[in-house]
C-alpha cells in the first residue's frame, strides 16, 4: 500500500452564500479512472468506494486538514503541522468522494480571503491495481493537481525520496543517494547472496553433519577419559607425597587434608614439595600400628575366688579369660 498527495479543489468557488468557508467539500472525483495534470492515474470505482468509506468508519477518528501536507512533510521531522480543519464525515455523490469539514478560524479565513484556494487529500493506494483504499488526510495548497472542486498538490514527475540513513549504512552509501542508487546496491547484494547460495560446497572442507557430531563425541570423549586418567595419576601421586612427609616427620596426621586440598593441581604439588624438603622434622615418626598389646594378668576379689571354689573352676584359667575380654 503506498499514500499519494494525489487531487485538488477550488475552495474560493465553493464559498457558502454568507461568506462562510464550504461546509462540504470534494476530495475525490468520480471514476472510474482519476487522471492528475501531471499524468498520473489512480482507480476510483465502487470498490474503492467502499473501501475508502469502510476504512474511515474503522478508524473513527476525524481527519485533518493541514497547511502543505505537514503531516507527511514536517510531522515526521518534528516539525509543527498544526490542523486548518477536520474531516468529520465521508459523503460518495454522482461516483465522487465529498467530505464535511469542521473548519478552524485561521483557515477559515484564508479560504474566504483566498490566501489558499484549494484542498489537496493524501490517500493510500494499491500500486499494482492503483486503486484507491483509504483516505489519509488532506492539506490547504495553491498548486493543484486536478482541476476539481476539491484540492490537490500536484506531485513532480520524479519526486525525492528520502530515505532511512539506517538503510543506507546498511547498504554502504552515504546519507546523499539517491533512490536509485540505493536501488543498484540492493540489487547487487541480491546477485552476490544468489552467486553464494548456487556455489557447490567443497567436499575438503565440509563433512556430513551424522560424521561430524560421530567425531565430535569421540573427541569429547577421548578428552574426558584423559581428564579422568591425570586426575587419578595426580591423586596417587599425592598421596604418596603426603605418605612420605608424614612418616619423616615433616607433616603431623591433623594436618594431612589441609595439604591434601592444597596439592588439588600440579603446580600445589610441586610446591608442596618444596615445602616439604626445606621444612624441619616436627614429629618422630609414629609406631604405634607395630607394636603388640601388652597382657596383663588379672587377679581375683575375694568373691570370684570362693565362686571358683564352689564350681570346682581352676581359678588361673577364670582370671585367664578376664584378661582376654
């Protein structure tokens, strides 16, 4: 859908009796076929009819009358496009498109002084069929388009468009192209994506995706398997550090796992036998685990010796069996 400045109408020959500005003016003329005096042809038959009346009833919403098209022109610039009117209702007589307008004092009396003689609509069109879809907005101008009872800014056979500086570094071109330009750098980055996207990919430098994820779990495997390998290694290899220092003497037992986490890779292994080498003996040796229990004899009370006497029990072999216990 695209929005066309498109037709035009005489206000100063369509001022009421009184003097007042029209109540009621033609925005559109009769069709089918809608020419412009600068050539340009638009479809306005019943379909669009219906179309442009249907989508103004949608909206619910008054359309405004501007000074110059500001709304399209200067509104998006942040520029001021106050209203000189507003469209309040949509009237189709004899094929032609007339519209009720509440009028503000300013305009109103530009048009009765003829300081703007005539009324140009902004409307949407379908560019293939160019039929006419929706009624946009209208502005107060002095260079017509259509010689009608309603207005329109007449539109140069090869306007400039302003284009998006974002879509412009997209494409590589400074904030000055032109649309055509901007048309030719498209069109060359369509060609070059078609030339990529029709090149034959090289067998030497791609695999089937079912052979890559293949290699790709063997590989994370194989490397998990030696992480786990240099893992157990160290942990081994740690322990008999820890042995060592300990039976020298150079660690106590209560200070074994402080080391232990200390030596979690290979570099606090290696210092951990710097430390060892240079630290002095802190204990002898323990050898508590080689030596034996000592027996001990256990003598009878009293009592336990007169129960022996009366079960007739060897009293050395009773005192035996409470020294085992």
């Amino acid at each position: 859908m695209k929005t066309q400045l498109a037709l035009n109408t005489d206000l100063s020959a369509a001022l009421t009796d009184n003097g007042l500005a029209p109540e009621w003016v033609e925005l559109i003329p009769a069709g089918p076929a809608v020419i412009g005096r600068d050539g340009r042809q638009w479809l306005f038959d019943e379909a669009a009819q219906q179309l442009v009346q249907s989508s103004f009833a949608a909206r619910n919403i008054d359309l405004p009358i501007d000074w110059e098209h500001a709304t399209q022109h200067r509104a998006p610039q942040g520029g001021e496009a106050p209203a000189g009117g507003w469209i309040k209702r949509l009237e189709i007589r004899d094929g032609a498109l007339w519209g009720e307008v509440d009028w503000t004092p300013r305009a109103s009396v530009q048009v009765l002084n003829r300081e703007y003689r005539f009324l140009s609509p902004v409307f949407d069109f379908d560019p293939e069929t160019g039929r006419i879809a929706r009624l946009v907005s209208a502005g107060l101008t002095n260079k017509p388009n259509f010689l009608l009872t309603a207005l329109n800014q007449e539109t140069p056979e090869n306007p400039h468009v302003k284009l998006s500086a974002a879509l412009l570094a997209l494409l590589g071109l400074p904030e000055t192209a032109t649309e055509d330009q901007a048309l030719a750098a498209a069109t060359q980055l369509k060609a070059t994506a078609q030339a990529a996207n029709a090149e034959q990919p090289s067998l030497e430098r791609f695999v089937p995706r079912a052979d890559y994820d293949t290699l790709l779990t063997r590989a994370t495997n194989a490397e998990q398997a030696l992480a786990t390998h240099k893992k157990a290694e160290h942990d081994k290899a740690v322990d008999a550090a820890l042995t060592a220092a300990s039976q020298a003497g150079k660690i106590t037992p209560a200070t074994i796992e402080y080391h232990r986490a200390s030596c979690c890779d290979q570099a606090g292994l290696e210092r951990f036998d710097a430390f060892v080498a240079a630290a002095p003996v802190v204990g002898d040796p323990s050898d508590l685990g080689d030596r034996k229990a000592i027996k001990k004899a256990t003598a009878l009370n009293a009592e336990e010796q007169a129960m022996c006497l009366q079960l007739g029990v060897d009293p050395a072999d009773y005192a035996k069996t409470l020294s085992e216990a």
